[in-house]
C-alpha cells in the first residue's frame, strides 16, 4: 500500500507579507489525500481553495509548512510531471488545432511521435472529440474546449489532476454530462483529483470526500466523506443519501461562513 | 454577399469622381501646371494612349506625343512614325474604326528605374529593422535585466529627429552608397517592430503561463511555444506600420541627397525644375508602392496566422 499521495502540514500562506494589505489566504492547513481519492475543496469565493490547489501543484510557494507530493517535494513532483491541470477557463493554445493542443505537454515531455499519435487518438475518443483533432479552439462550444482541456491534462498520465472550478463557466446540462465523464475517466486511470468547485450538488456527486474551507484566513472546517455507492450516474442523483449528504455540506459551510473560526490577525 | 463588392466599388467611384472633378477644374479656370498638374498630364508621364482616327487628314509630318495621356493622331502617318509606334506600343486594338495604341509614359522608364532603387532602399531597411526589433523584443523577455538596460535606447532612437539624422548618415555610409537610407529606414522602424513584439511577447495570459510551468517547461520552451507564436498577431500589426513608414523613410533620406537615379531625387530635381507633371507621377509611384508593401504584409498575415480570430469565416 503506497503512502498518501499528497500531504500538507501546517501550510500557511501569506500574500504581501509584511504589507498593510496582507492577505492571509491560508492558515494551519493540514490534509492527507490517499491514492485514487476524488477531493473536492470547497467554500466561499476568497477562501483560498484555489491557492491551496496551487500550493500543491507547486504554483505557489507556502509561506510556512510542509508539501509534500508522491513522497517528494511539491516542486520535485512538479519537475517530474506528476500534474495534470485543468483551469476554469479552458486556456487552449489558439494557435493550435485540437489535437495540438492536447500534444503540448507530450511534446514538451519529449513522447516519441507515435506515442504522441495514438495517446492523442486515445484521449480524444475518451472526451469524444475525434471528429475535431483538426479544429481550432474558436470553433468549439466551451464545453468542448472544456473537454480538450481535460484531454490535454490526462494526455500524459498524470497521477494528480489539477481541476480550479473546470466546470464553473458552463451550463447546468453540458456541466452535469461532463460530470459524468469526468468520473468515467477517472475510473478509468488511477488518477488523484483535487478538485475545487463551488456547487454543492457538483462536490457531492462527484467526491470520495468534500473539504469544505472558510474564508479569510482560509482554513479547512470540515472533511467530510462521501459514502455514495460508485459507480455514480444519473441515478445516484436521486438517492436519500445524496440529499442527506447535500444538507451536511450546506449545513458545515453556512457554520464556517458565519465565521466561527475565530480570525487571529498576526501581528 | 455584396458588401465587400461596396468595399471595393465605392472607394473606386470615389476616386473616378475625384479624378474627373481636378481635370475639369484645372481645365475650367485654367490653373497653371505647376500649381496643380492636370491628371492627366500625371498619367501620360507613365502611360499614354494615342488613337489613329482616319477621318482626320494630316500629312505625314513628324509628331509628337509629348506627355499628353491621351493623343489623337491622323490616319495616315509616315511609315517611320507608324513604324516607332508599332515597336514601341505595349498593346493595339481598334475600336470604333479608330485604332488604339498603349504606349508607355513620357517618364515611366526614370521613373520605374527611381522606384525600383527606391524600393531596394525600403525593404532592406525593413529587413533590417525588423530582425533588429525582433531580437531586441525577444532579449528583453528573455532576460528581463535586458529590457531595463535597453528601453531608454529605444525610446531614444525613436524620439530621434530623421530629418536632423538623414545628413548624417549620407556623410557616414557615402550619399551614393543605398545602406545610408537602408540605416534611416531600419532607425525609423525599429521601435514599432520592438515595442509591438515585446508586447506580444508579455502580454501572455497568466494560466497558459501556470499550465506550461506546471508541465515543468523551461523558458525556452515557453519562448518558443507560448510566446512567439502569442506575438506574432501583434508582430504583424508592427510589421504594417512600418511598411508605411519604410517607403516614406527612404524617400526622406534621398532628400538629403542620394544617386540620380532615386525617387526622392528625382522628385526634388524634376520639381525645381517645374516639371511637376513627372513629379506627382512619381509621388503616385511612391504611394503605390508603399500600398503595394501593406498589401504584401496582409498576405502573410493571413498565410501565417490561420487561427487568428480576424480570419474567422
């Protein structure tokens, strides 16, 4: 049994330090994520999920506290390719067709060309999108953009995916399918995901476990285990327990809004 | 369907128009030439046409076309005058019973000559510019300490007086010799090529920039993934400034003096000498060209930035 795949101790991060506008973004994170967990972090804006979601993909450096990644530092792992991200915004490359797009981090992993061929192929049947390899983003709805997106980041076999609100910008029915692919995919690999989001609905669904944040300095509240039955589909939506489980994140964010963390400016 | 039909017909009826209303007017009041030229008497320094009209008699005297755009010449001309226009026609047709020769202008053979100099003169300047800018864009971001070091420079040479700088460089590369104006042109375009690139260059979203980190790219490979290729559209919105700008600065530099055989020279000599016909001939030669190089920049364009949302059909 391999160790967690991602522990942070006492993480704490400080934007501006020093400054009279400090930003305490996180305070006294701690969080052990096991291989094959789907983690959604959640909680209000400004909470610092997506910084803490950075701080693992060593995208931004902790002021104080431990990251540690695969057994290595945040920033070993992220030389030694261990992340996949997916942002909210689909960010393609718009000089480059779909399957170009989804080639980048092959090539910059220098995959010899017939790998990058057929992992290409491979991705995008799993996002069903073969039909566009020669398309340019701009002629793609934004769900699909979406979908080359998580191509691009599974491409190379991550053992983390990276997703900052991947679904935040669609609508509720292209959002609820992609949900469900998402977790095809994820069933599919071995992949880790750390996903932040702002939906309830989208964190219970897809989650082995929810980590609900509160704001200013960010801090986790509660962890909170999702015992829904896998695999997930249309119909775990309608379940009691979903419902119940609904209510338990809604009840442990509206604690953590009203703010009983008690806040403790540094001096 | 029709609108870029309006694009094009609308200018070109503009300018018919213009043209019509300058010749009657200079015609009506009878404006002296080196006022204002009549079109005409521009167009017949680089094209005219001469028409054979048989029901005028003339003898077989010696004539000429002088730089008339338009000549009407009796039937019957004398087997060596028929035989000069046969040979020196670009093409003859009859029309009406009249027979119709397309001759080359009084002045196009200086004039083309001029231009083509001319024209060498602007496109090695922006060659040079252009490769000058794109390296220095491409320092800058490349090594930030650079950009700190090397913009005052910039910002110099872009504030620098041409007319002041044109002198100097014939004194330094010899007045005959074309790499004085080539220098004046590349000091003209250089700070539209570099300012343009590094914007392109920097102005990289902040995501694309995380997701190649994040890929543990080096920046090398964020050089040449990212921000060239995220330069490049405002690369070419540089590349037609300075297109304009090229044309104008060789002409400029050949104000100061240059070989006889430039346009800017050919201008200032033809206007002292109140030829002025021959010399808007040659500013319409100028001006043709310094289009003709925007054109040819817009073509790239297109070739080279498929995927440019400009382009979307």
């Amino acid at each position: 049994m391999p160790g967690p795949v991602v522990i942070l101790e006492n993480v704490d991060k400080i934007f501006g330090e020093g400054a009279s506008d400090q930003v305490h973004a996180l305070k006294e994170i701690d969080l052990r994520i096991e291989q094959n967990e789907f983690i959604s972090l959640i909680g209000p804006s400004g909470c610092g999920k997506s910084t803490l979601l950075r701080v693992v993909g060593d995208l931004v450096q902790p002021t104080s506290g431990v990251a540690a990644i695969n057994g290595k530092s945040a920033r070993q792992a992220r030389l030694d390719q261990d992340y996949g991200i997916v942002f909210q915004a689909a960010t393609l490359y718009d000089w480059r067709t779909v399957a170009k797009n989804v080639q980048l981090p092959l090539e910059l992993m220098q995959f010899s060309r017939s790998e990058k061929e057929s992992r290409t192929q491979a991705m995008l049947e799993l996002v069903e999108l073969s039909d566009f390899a020669g398309h340019y983003p701009w002629q793609l709805s934004g769900g699909m953009q979406q979908r080359v997106a998580i191509a691009r980041a599974l491409s190379f076999e991550p053992s983390i995916l990276l997703m900052d609100e991947p679904f935040g910008a669609l609508d509720e029915m292209t959002r609820e399918r992609l949900n469900l692919e998402l977790l095809n995919i994820w069933r599919k690999t071995d992949t880790t995901v750390l996903f932040v989001t702002h939906s309830i609905t989208e964190a219970v669904f897809l989650s082995t476990r929810v980590i609900v944040m509160s704001a200013r300095p960010g801090r986790i509240t509660a962890d909170i285990a999702i015992d829904l039955p896998q695999p997930r589909n249309a119909e775990t939506r309608s379940n009691v327990r979903f419902f119940e489980l609904e209510t338990t994140v809604r009840e442990a964010l509206r604690v953590s809004e009203a703010g009983e963390a008690p806040e403790r400016k540094p001096a | 369907m029709s609108e870029p039909r309006q694009r094009f017909w609308a200018p070109a009826v503009i300018l018919v128009v213009l043209v019509v209303l300058w010749e009657s007017l200079v015609t009506a009041f009878n404006i002296q030439q080196f006022l204002l030229p009549k079109p005409s008497a521009i167009a017949g320094n680089l094209v005219r046409v001469a028409a054979l009209d048989p029901s005028i008699s003339g003898e077989g005297e010696d004539i000429s076309l002088e730089n008339r755009f338009f000549t009407v010449l009796p039937a019957e001309l004398s087997p060596e005058t028929q035989a000069s226009l046969e040979e020196a026609r670009w093409l003859a047709f009859n029309l009406g019973g009249r027979r119709f020769f397309v001759l080359p202008g009084s002045n196009l053979t200086p004039i083309l000559a001029a231009s083509w100099f001319t024209l060498k003169e602007a496109l090695g300047g922006m060659a040079m510019g252009t490769v000058a800018g794109i390296a220095v864009a491409v320092a800058t971001t490349r090594w930030t300490a650079t950009r700190e070091a090397l913009l005052p420079f910039a910002i110099a040479a872009n504030s620098m007086p041409i007319i002041a700088f044109a002198p100097i460089m014939n004194n330094w590369f010899g007045i005959d010799n074309p790499f004085s104006k080539m220098a004046i042109v590349t000091i003209m375009i250089f700070f539209p090529i570099m300012i343009n690139t590094v914007r392109g260059l920097v102005s990289v979203d902040a995501r694309s920039l995380e997701l190649m980190r994040s890929y543990a790219a080096s920046d090398s490979e964020i050089l040449i993934k990212l921000r060239i290729p995220n330069a490049l559209p405002s690369l070419f919105s540089g590349l037609k400034v300075a297109g304009a700008l090229a044309m104008i600065g060789a002409i400029v530099g050949e104000y100061f003096g240059g070989p006889r055989i430039a346009l800017g020279v050919f201008i200032t000599q033809e206007a002292a000498l109140f030829r002025f016909a021959s010399a808007w001939a040659a500013i319409l030669v100028a001006c043709l060209l310094g289009i003709a190089i925007y054109l040819v920049i817009l073509l790239a364009e297109r070739l080279a930035l498929p995927w440019h949302p400009t382009f979307r059909a």
